[in-house]
C-alpha cells in the first residue's frame, strides 16, 4: 500500500468511529500500525539522572519550541532498539487501558494507553 491508501483506508475507518459506527480488530489494528511506533531502548548506563535534568527542561511536548532535539538527545542517551511496539500494543483491548509492558526486544519498560475502538466481534 502507498502512503496515500493507507491514509485513506485509516480516514475511512475512523469516519465510522466517529459516526459511532463500529470496527474490525483488523481495522483497529491498521489504524494503530498506520502510526510507526518504534522503541527508543533502554537509557544507557550512567545517564538516568542527566535523561531526567534534560527531559525535565525540554518540558511536556516535543520540545522544538524550547530549541531541544529530543529525537537526537534519545539517540545520544538511550542504545538503540527499534522493536515495533505496535506488536505489543495490539496484544491488548483497544479500552483505553493504561499499561505499563516490557519491549519484547530490549525489556525497556514502556508505558502506554490503548486506543479505544468500538469493535464488533
Ligand atoms: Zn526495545
């Protein structure tokens, strides 16, 4: 699929979500591996507290307004993994449940919401 059919097959199906229409579990989960979530891996040893000073500054959002990279600080202070954690993600009831699971890669904690999808069995 090119990037313009996968955008237009997940415009359709959340159209019916919010028609209060509902879904497949195959169509939950495209709509949720439509987005790439990859891990970031673990920190690397010794930098906890200098992650914890820096992700402090850069703020709540993505920190460009505040002139931080926090794509290359991860790239700087965590070992690179990569795992899909889609795969993990859609594992579980898309409820809107919060979790807290291991990358299957690198058995980096990672904390998540489900998305929530009415979906018809
Ligand atoms: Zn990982």
């Amino acid at each position: 699929m090119t990037p313009d059919e996968i955008r237009a097959q997940v415009d359709e199906i959340m159209a019916r979500v919010y028609a209060n229409g509902t879904v497949t579990r195959e169509e939950a989960e495209f709509v949720v591996r439509a987005v790439g979530r990859w891990c970031k891996g673990p920190k690397k040893p010794g930098v906890e507290a200098e992650y914890a000073k820096m992700r402090e500054a850069v703020g709540v959002v993505g920190g460009q307004e505040k002139g931080y990279d926090l794509a290359l600080m991860d790239s700087i202070l965590r070992e690179p993994c990569g795992a899909d954690f889609n795969d993990v993600i859609v594992q579980f009831p898309f409820d809107g449940a919060d979790h807290l699971e291991p990358c299957p890669k690198c058995d980096q904690m990672i904390s998540f919401r489900s998305p929530i999808f009415p979906v018809s069995e």
